[in-house]
C-alpha cells in the first residue's frame, strides 16, 4: 500500500487527524483568503479586465486560404505584421485559424482608413486575392448584450445553487456557505484575469460557470460528510466542530486527488495554448479552469466547512454537545492513559527523578533472573487525594527465589525426568 493510500486510511479513520476548523486555524484559513481576494480586487479596480470585441465591439477579418497555409505560423505573422503598421486599435489583435479554410484577425474599432490599411497588410502578407478577404463590425450594444446574459446566467446559476443546497441539507447555513465559497472562486478567477492581462471571451465565461460547478460538487461532497459525522451528536459522544474536522480529514485525500486529475490535462492545454498556439479561445477557457479548478479545491477545505462550523457554533445542540464533551474531560480519569507494561517496553528513569536506586531480582524457577533497577517510590501520589503508602525495606532478594517452585502437572508426574 502507498504512503499516501495508508495516509488516507489513517485520515478516515481519525488515527490522523489535521486541524482545519479551530478558531485558530479559521482565522489563518480567512485572512489568507482575504489577501488573495484583496490582490484580485485590486487587479480589478486598477487595471480592469480586457474585455473582448464579443464585449466591446470592434472589427473583424476572414482570410481564406489554402488548408496548408491555415496554421499556427500563418496567424503568428499575422499578428506580428498587424500589430506593427503603428495603430493604436490595432497593436494587439487577435488572430486564429478557423477550422482549415481561414484565419481570423480581430482589432478594436477602427476608422475606414485603419480598416483599409489594416486589410491592404493583410493581403500583402498573405499573398490572398480581394474576394477571399471579408470584413465584419461587432457594435458596442451588441457586445453589452451579450454580456448582460452572461451575467444573468451567472445569477441563475447562483440562486439555483442556493435552492438545491437548502432543499438537500435544509440547512440554509451551508447554503450560505457554499454561496461564500463560490463567491470567493469567482473573486479570484476574475482577479488572476486582470492582472494577467488574458482577453475576457464567452469562452471564460464558459469557463467560470464551469468552475463554478466543479466548485459546488466538491463542496457537497463534504458537506455530506459532514451531514452524516454530525448526525446525533449525543450519540457519538462528540463536538459539532470534531466530527466536521474529521469529515474534511476524511474526504481530504479524495478531493486533492481529484482536483489533481483534473487539473494536469488543464495545465496541458493552458501551456500549450499560451507558449506554442498564442492567444485565442483556448487559453481563455484554459486559465478559467486551471485558477477556478484550484481556488475551488481550497474554498472547499478552508473556507466552506469552517465556515459551517463557525455559523452554527451558537446552536443549542451544538453548545450541549461542546458542554458534554467539557464534563466528560473534566471527569476523565488521569491514570486511564498511563501505558500498559509489556515486555519490550524500555526501562528508563523518571524525568528529574534522583535518589539511589535497589537491585531487584526477577526469575523463574531455577532461581536465576535479571537484575534491573527499580526507583524509589514517592510517599505522595498526585490527583485525586491517593497516597502511596511508604515502604516497609528495600527491595532485595527472597529466600524463596532459590527454592524449587511449583510446577503445571499432575502429582503423579512431579520430581521425575
């Protein structure tokens, strides 16, 4: 068995357990998240997200070439020839191949002069006749559009994750929760956009509303973990906080397992469409995945469940729970966890213990044996009043260890060989 699988056994069944939902831990869990949010409001507000021309409106060029010259080294000159005549609306365009019959080249807005120098490059890098070059204008109000459903669909999303929470936990504090949780993917994935300066496409938002799915399952399989630990508290003899840290123990090894999973062949795709495809689709699709996948795996560790924990912590349940959990330790018996003595366990001497030592003896019946060394005892014994009563004389050797001593058979059988 592996490391990690006899990690995960020993996280399930409590033998291991790590600390995520403590006060403590909560407040270092939330003032990391709060610096990272921070980061990505800042990105947001100072250098704002590079909307696309599906936003934004601007132009858009089709060349139509042989299927031999549609590839990635025709797009890269293209946006190198494009991006170099000294226009301002130009300097960073888009190009991509679409399918194998043409490239697309995509600018801001631009005047018809712009738009007539921008398409003269075009055709002089490319070698293609006037008719297989169209053009096309996205307007403004269009882009606003479409950006307005996606945030509609974005909203629909979120109150509908609001309602199957509360109908599956009927728990409106995990709905809560997950709400923050999400809300905190979100934050992050947007942030890392800004500050990256990766063009806003529909397909991030296609993107983000994925994440936001990946984000919510991870969550509710937690959450149910956490439904089925915390279900009759007086029962399992145990706090509302344990039994939820044990729930995220639990589920820990499965979740980075499959955030693992999931996020190689996103990272494969983010490097390849970053370092040898360019920009395009593809890697806006690719970052909102990678950075939602992730924030996603970490909301539903440190954020959700503690979260959770932190909410229903004034409860009546809960509180009896933690006062009954406080009695029995109060009431525990501190010599109930003194070790019991086996055979190999090694003789050592008692921390800041002095005083001589007595030898003892210890044998069978031959009359032969060990010597070890025993130490003194202490005249008063601490907790709960006892006291050791003294000793009478040291420890020394008995007469009776030299005498033949009784042996397990029959009368009939003992003293003959």
């Amino acid at each position: 068995m592996s490391k990690l699988s006899r990690l995960g056994n020993a996280l399930y069944e409590g033998d291991v357990s790590i600390d995520f939902v403590s006060k403590k831990r909560r407040r270092l869990w939330y003032s990391v998240s709060l610096l990272i949010v921070l980061v990505a409001v800042l990105g947001l507000w100072f250098k704002g997200l590079n909307l696309g021309i599906e936003f934004e409106g601007g132009s858009e060029y089709r060349v139509s070439l042989p299927s031999d010259q549609v590839n990635q080294d025709t797009a890269d000159r293209l946006r190198e020839v494009v991006g170099g005549l000294g226009i301002k609306d130009a300097e960073q365009p888009v190009v991509t191949t679409s399918g194998s019959e043409a490239v697309l080249v995509q600018t801001e807005s631009l005047s018809t002069a712009e738009s007539r120098q921008v398409s003269d490059a075009i055709l002089q890098e490319t070698g293609a006749s006037q008719g297989d070059l169209s053009q096309s204008n996205i307007g403004a109000s269009w882009g606003r559009d479409i950006l307005d459903r996606a945030l509609l669909g974005l909203s629909v999303f979120l109150a509908l994750v609001i309602l199957f929470i509360w109908a599956y936990f009927r728990e409106w504090k995990m709905s809560v929760a997950a709400i923050v949780a999400l809300a905190h993917d979100v934050l992050i994935t947007v942030g890392i956009y800004a500050l990256s300066g990766f063009e806003v496409s529909p397909a991030t938002v296609t993107g983000i509303l994925t994440i936001l799915g990946f984000s919510l399952y991870d969550t509710v399989v937690v959450f149910d973990k956490v439904r089925e630990n915390t279900k009759n508290l007086q029962a399992r003899r145990t706090t509302y906080a344990k039994a939820a840290n044990l729930a995220v123990n639990q589920t820990l090894v499965r979740s980075i397992n499959t955030s693992i999973v999931a996020l190689l062949p996103v990272a494969a795709i983010l490097y390849v469409s970053v370092v040898q495809l360019g920009s395009g689709s593809l890697q806006d699709l690719a970052l909102a995945l990678f950075v939602g996948m992730a924030a996603g795996l970490y909301s539903s560790i440190f954020i959700a469940t503690p979260l959770v924990v932190q909410l229903k912590s004034n409860e009546r349940e809960v509180v009896q729970a933690e006062k009954r959990a406080a009695a029995r330790k109060a009431k525990a018996d501190r010599y109930a966890d003194v070790p019991v003595f086996t055979e190999d366990m090694p003789i050592a001497d008692e921390p800041g213990a002095g005083g001589d030592r007595q030898p003892a003896r210890t044998g069978g019946g031959t009359g032969t044996g060990t010597t070890r060394t025993s130490p003194t005892r202490r005249p008063e014994g601490s907790g709960s009043g006892r006291v050791v009563p003294e000793a009478h004389r040291p420890v020394s050797q008995s007469g009776s260890s030299k005498r033949q001593q009784p042996q397990r058979q029959s009368r009939s059988k003992r003293g003959k060989k």
